[in-house]
C-alpha cells in the first residue's frame, strides 16, 4: 500500500536490459560464427 | 511518364561497367556527372511535382520560424497529433514494412521467387524512413532537442516513444547496410561491396527484429489514450494490430510502387525479370490476402474481447465497418481473386484499396476515433499548408528514389563482378 | 445560541486549527527512503468561485493576471473552462442539485503519472515529494498530452520555441518551504496542503464528522492508481464535471505490456530467424552461401 504515498519507478529495470540486449546481440555474432564452425569446407 | 524511356541498350552496357575512381577528385567529377538529369527536365511529372516541392520547403522555413500553431497547422491542445506525424510518419512507417517482410521471405526462408524486387523495396524502404520518419523533425515542438534521446538528455527507458525513436535511428542504419551492396556496385567498389554483401544478414535479422518492435511500438504509443480512443478501436493489442497490418500495408505498398516502378523503369528488367513480376504479384497478393483475413477476425476477436459490440450499430460504429468491410474484407477477397485469375489490374485496385484502408486505420488512430466525442466545430482537419508539406515530402523522396534507381543497379542486374560474389 | 451551534462553532475552530497546521508543509525530507507525496485537498463545497487562485498561480509563475472582478467572473463561469498554456489553473462552475458548485481544476499530479511513462527525455518527471514538473530537455513531441487522462498538459502552439505548460505544485517555492501560490491566497481554506497521507486523513475525517454534506468519496484516491490532488464533493462528481470511466489502474501499466514484451522479442526474434536461415540451407556444395550465412556486423555502427 506505501506506492499510494511514495513514487517508485515501475520501469527502472528497462535500462539493465536493454543494456544485456544490447550484449546479447553483440555475442550472437559470434555464437552464430561458432554455430557455423563444423561447416564442410 | 514518356519523358522517362531514354536509355539505349549502349547506355546501359556503358553502365554495367564499373567506373574509375582513384580518388576524391574522381569521386567529384563522378558525382556531378552522375547529378545531371537525363534527357528531358520538363516531364509533366516534373512541372507538378516541383512547383509543390519548392511550396513545401517555403512552409517548412516558415514553420520552423513561427511555430506549429494556425496557421500552419490545425494542431490544438486536444489534437496533439494531426497530418504530419499521423500520416507522414505512423501511415508512412505501415506502409515502409514492405521491407522488412521481403527480407523475410528472401533471406530467411529463402523465396528466391520475390529476389528481382528486394532491392527496389529495400531502397524505398530507408528512403522512406529517412524522410517519413526524419519529418519528425517537423512535427516536434522543440526539434533542436530531437538528439535528446540518441545522447542521453536524458535516456526515457520508461517511455514507449524512447524505443520508437532509437528503432528508427538503428533501422534506417540497417537498411542502409542492407542496400549499401548497390551503392558500391554503383560505385565500383569491389573491396567495399564483397564486405557488405557479408554483412546483409546480420542487416536484415537486425532489420526484421528492429520493425517488429517498432511498427507494434507505434501501436503502444497509443495505450495511454485510453479514455479517449473510442472502444472499437481500443484495445489492450493495439500493438499487435499495427504490426500485422503492417505485413499487408507494406506489401501493397510494393505492389502499388512497383507497378508504377515496372513500367517507368521498364527499359532497365531484362526479360527474366518481366517474366517472374507476375508471378511475384500473385505471390504477394497471396500473403496480403491470407494475413488481412487473419487481421480481420483479429479484430472481431478484440471488439467481442473489449466488450464494444453494442457500439457497431452507432455512426461511429458505421464508420467501423466502413473500414473494416469496405477496407479490409473486400481488399482480402479481391486479392484472391486476382491471385486465383493472375488477374494483375485486380491485385492493384486490392492494393490501392487496402493502402486507403490503411491511412483511414492509422489516422482513426491519431485524430478521427481519437477525441471522437468532440464536437464538431473543435475536431481537427489539416491545413492546406500541413498538406503541401506532405506532399513535398513525399514528391522530394520519389525524385530521389528515381534518381538513384537511374543511376545505381536497383532493378537493373548488378554487373558482373558484383553477381560472381554471389547472393546480394 | 443554542448547543448544536456551538458545538458547530467549536468543532470548526478545532479543525482550522488543525487544518491551519496542516497548511504549512514541514521541511522537506532531503532523499531520505520513504519521502511520502505531497498534494492538495480541495473541497469544492468550500470554494466561492472567487478565482483569487488563479491570479495568485499567474502572479507566482509570470503568467498573464487573470481579471477577476464580480462582473467578469460571471461572465468567465458561464461556461466550463480548460487549463490553458497560459493559465495551469482554473475555476468551473457547475449547476448541479446542491445549487452551483465552484471547482479548481489544475493537474491531478498522479502517483504513477502516465504522462512520466509516456516522456522519452523524462522532460515530465515525477519528483519524490509529490510534484510532477517539466524541464527544458523537452523535445515537444506532445506524447505526454495524449497520454494524461485528464489533458492537463499544454502546448504553446503559437510560439517558435514552445514548452509544455501545467501546475507543477509550485516545485521552486516547495523548495523554499513556501506554500502553492492557489493555496496562500484561498480566502476560504478550500485548499489544504499537506502530505497525500495527511490530506487523505482529513478529507476522510471531514465525510465522517459531515454525513449529509459530502459525498462518501475522495476523488483521486484510487482513481489512476492515486493521484496527489484530492477533490470533496457534495454532488456525484459526473456532475461537477470529473470523469467517472477512468479506472483505478495507474495510467504507465497500460504501455507496461508491450514494455514488458520488448526484451523477449529482442532475444527471440533473431534466434529464430538464425534458426530458420541456417535449417532452409542446403547443405551440399553451397559454400559461396554459407560464406554469406555468417555475420560480421549487425549494421549498428
């Protein structure tokens, strides 16, 4: 019941995640090159 | 448009071959050449369009200098948003989706059949963003801050439009990515183009991620207007809606442009390319037909879901179905039917109608069903002004897409060395 | 005089001995966890539709002074008003069944404001004690307008460099232990100033020690989620021009789902695309496309 008397921000998680998004697509590049790796030359 | 067949087969060869650039000078003199207009200036394109062009960018000095109040716009404090970002940028960004949907079906399931268009409706897609999206500048109030949101001042991660913003920003670099094959054939740039044409994927799997979010994203900004849009329009799924109607709008944009495209620029499709366009048509008329048939009970779903059945048999209601009948089900149905018949003059009337179907959805959204309970004498209408503006931009970005399908291999065949690299 | 007077006449003056003291804010709290909401009670059976408010709001912020004469008012009540880009507070006057009814209207200043969630600057920011202000990082996309359900903020549509306009709970004077320019000048007290759990307590402890004056609800305690400006009434409050179809959920959960989605579809969406583009491969001599299936960039640069 405090949120009827005090501010808290609902969304103060969104900037952590869109930070590991932001990690996680920069590390799929690789993964993707390393999901590829056992490709017949 | 006969001022536009100009080429000779000896012109086009003299293009497939790259040009000579060793250095900046070079780069100087190629571009000035490649400025100068081909063949006849006073097409009747021409003199319609420009006069309109040159009107527009005098109303947009005069809307930077004066504000967006009367004259220049009918905007007020309970119509926020009008013609501008309504139809230029939310309608416009709809009916860019072509793009992202073709990159699908080219490069993800791999529909070599839709592969002659993709980059025509690529390069339609960034020039749309670049201009549709880029009039935001236009349309906010304080648009020397626009950078706010790109640089921290400050990062609104609350905020729906936040996304939006850097979606547009991430997306007209991915496209640009994604087209940037052409601009180095263009160019003769082997180095640059091998290079580019290894990064389309990554491109487009950004590109599709990036529009799904914001095409739903322009449907979320519009979630706090609860108590103003009208129940058969609101909807917790809003999102949703906008993005699946995004499938059709974009595609039929891509019917309706490149049936103007195909016939402009006929002198440039080899004969292979002629062949397949029909087929592509049905093909794409096909997927409009099976998504707006989804869409459509979609929607009836959502009104039984919100409990707003009771409003249809209201003038507002009437203006519903007019909408969602004459809009949607009958574009469904002729879509099919010229799929079913090859018929390509119905695939283009179901387009058009489904492009309209489109606007009257996106701007129900913005100004018609929002506030819909306003009296008459306060709703909001464009200005001629808001209008030549629109016009302007949409005539500046034909003009540029011309000249680059002239001068670059957008629908020609790329030249030989660029094809002996393989997929795009 | 006879007792029920008196004891009218006593329990008044206990109250606005009481409400005098709530009319001064204590200091507020420098960030200490748990800084509670600041607000207004405004009761509509004590305003007189003087619109002394409204001149001392636009004596505090700079605005335009209102004319606020007998023969103007009359004229100006005549037909309900909004809140402008140059005026953040107004008087109303509704005919209703107790007679005619003066009500301030100015920005509800909710708990979870959805004009907040809607700004992408956070231009509009909710303040810990209460008060939800504007700044000037502003880029004017007008989103907080169509996101408040009660269209409080404005826009100065005729200027080149337009801000957006509303109460702001005179932040700057909160700041300097001074109460709202509107409150200072009531003559009648109908504006009380107090934390949101002090107003609350008062406005309730009104309806209970006046049964037949007040309508049993405070208006702006759950609606929205809460908001800070707390309105009596002695009429059903359709009728002095509140809308009663706007819920109890704060206004920002209405944007949370697709918020909420985001992430997934970001994680998502290109493993399934890098699944479907690696299993539509043919296997067999295709190394030319398997050359063109790996990423080296995401075209973020």
């Amino acid at each position: 019941m405090n949120e009827l008397f005090t501010y808290h921000d609902m969304f103060s998680s969104k900037g952590p995640e869109y930070i590991i998004i932001i990690i996680f697509l920069i590390i799929i590049i690789g993964f993707w090159a390393f999901v590829n790796m056992n490709a017949k030359r | 448009m006969a001022g536009e067949k100009l080429e000779t087969v000896a012109v086009a060869a003299e293009k497939a071959e790259s040009p000579k650039i060793k250095s900046f000078g070079d780069f100087i003199d190629f571009l000035k050449k490649e400025l100068k207009p081909e063949g006849s200036i006073a097409t009747p394109f021409n003199i319609i369009s420009l006069p309109i062009m040159l009107l527009g960018y005098v109303f947009i000095v005069l809307r930077l200098a004066s504000g967006l109040g009367k004259p220049i716009t009918n905007l007020s404090q309970q119509y926020p948003w009008g013609l501008w970002i309504g139809f230029d940028v939310v309608t416009g960004v709809a009916f860019a989706g072509g793009a992202y949907v073709l990159c699908f079906i080219v490069y993800i399931l791999r529909a070599e059949k839709y592969h002659p268009i993709i980059r025509a409706t690529v390069l339609n897609g960034f020039l749309a963003y670049l201009f549709y999206a880029g009039a935001i500048v236009l349309d906010i109030g304080r648009w020397w801050n626009i950078y706010n949101p790109m640089v921290g001042n400050n990062f609104g991660v609350n905020a729906v439009m936040f996304l939006v913003a850097w979606h547009f920003f991430l997306y007209m670099l991915a496209e640009l990515v994604e087209f940037s094959p052409a601009i180095a054939e263009w160019l003769g740039a082997r180095k640059a183009r091998k290079i580019l044409g290894a990064m389309t994927l990554g491109a487009v799997i950004f590109g599709i991620t990036l529009s799904t979010l914001h095409q739903s994203g322009l449907g979320a900004l519009m979630m706090m207007a609860k108590s103003k849009i009208h129940p058969l329009w609101y909807t917790e799924f809003i999102p949703i809606l906008y993005f699946v109607s995004s499938i059709f709008a974009g595609l039929s944009l891509v019917i309706f442009e490149g049936s103007i495209s195909h016939k402009v620029f006929a002198y440039q499709l080899d004969e292979h390319h002629k062949e397949q366009y029909n087929d592509i048509l049905v093909g794409l008329s096909r997927i409009c037909a099976v998504v707006m048939f989804g869409y459509f009970f979609l929607k009836i779903l959502l009104v039984v879901h919100g409990h707003a059945v009771k409003y249809i048999n209201t003038p507002m209601g009437y203006w519903w179905l007019l909408e969602m009948i004459g809009f949607v089900l009958v574009p469904c149905f002729a879509f099919l039917r010229g799929a079913q018949r090859e018929d390509t003059a119905l695939i283009k009337f179901a387009a058009i109608i489904t492009m309209i179907g489109i606007i009257l959805n996106r701007l129900n959204y913005t100004f018609i069903a929002y506030n819909w309970y306003v009296p008459l004498s306060e709703k909001y209408w464009p200005t001629p002004i808001e209008l030549t503006v629109t016009a302007s931009i949409i005539l500046t970005e034909i003009w540029v897409f011309r000249w680059m399908v002239r001068r670059m291999p957008v629908l020609r065949e790329p030249p030989a060395w660029a094809k002996a690299m393989g997929h795009d | 005089m006879d007792r029920r007077d008196f004891l009218k006449i006593m329990g008044s003056g206990f109250a606005s001995i009481a409400g005098a003291d709530l009319l001064i804010p204590k200091r507020p709290l420098a960030s200490t966890p748990g800084t509670e909401f600041y607000g207004i009670l405004v009761d509509t059976t004590r305003c007189i539709g003087c619109r002394r408010c409204e001149l001392g709001c636009a004596e505090v912020n700079g605005l335009p002074l209102p004319d606020i004469s007998e023969s103007t008012n009359q004229t100006v009540l005549k037909t309900p008003r909004k809140t402008t880009d140059r005026q953040y507070t107004i008087i109303n006057k509704y005919e209703t069944s107790e007679g005619p009814i003066y009500v301030p209207k100015r920005c509800m200043h909710c708990n979870q404001p959805g004009c907040v969630a809607a700004c992408p600057v956070k231009a509009m920011r909710k303040r810990e004690q209460g008060h939800v202000t504007w700044d000037v990082n502003c880029i004017g996309c007008r989103l907080c307008m169509i996101s408040c359900p009660f269209d409080i903020p404005k826009h100065e549509y005729s200027k080149a460099f337009p801000r957006i306009q509303k109460c702001n709970l005179c932040w700057d004077r909160f700041n300097q232990g001074q109460l709202p320019g509107c409150v200072e000048v009531c003559p009648t007290q109908a504006l009380m100033f107090g934390t949101r759990r002090q107003i609350l307590e008062e406005g309730k402890r009104r309806i209970a020690a006046n049964p037949g004056k007040y309508v049993d609800h405070i208006y702006g305690e759950y609606e929205v989620g809460g908001t800070s400006h707390l309105y009596l009434s002695a009429v059903p409050f359709e009728q002095i021009g509140f809308r009663n179809d706007l819920g109890t959920v704060p206004y920002p959960e209405y944007s949370t789902g697709f918020l909420y989605a985001v992430p997934f579809i970001f994680v998502l969406w290109p493993i399934a695309m890098l699944g479907m583009n690696r299993g539509t491969k043919k296997e067999n001599g295709e190394e030319k496309e398997e050359h063109h299936g790996e990423e080296t960039d995401k075209g973020k640069h």
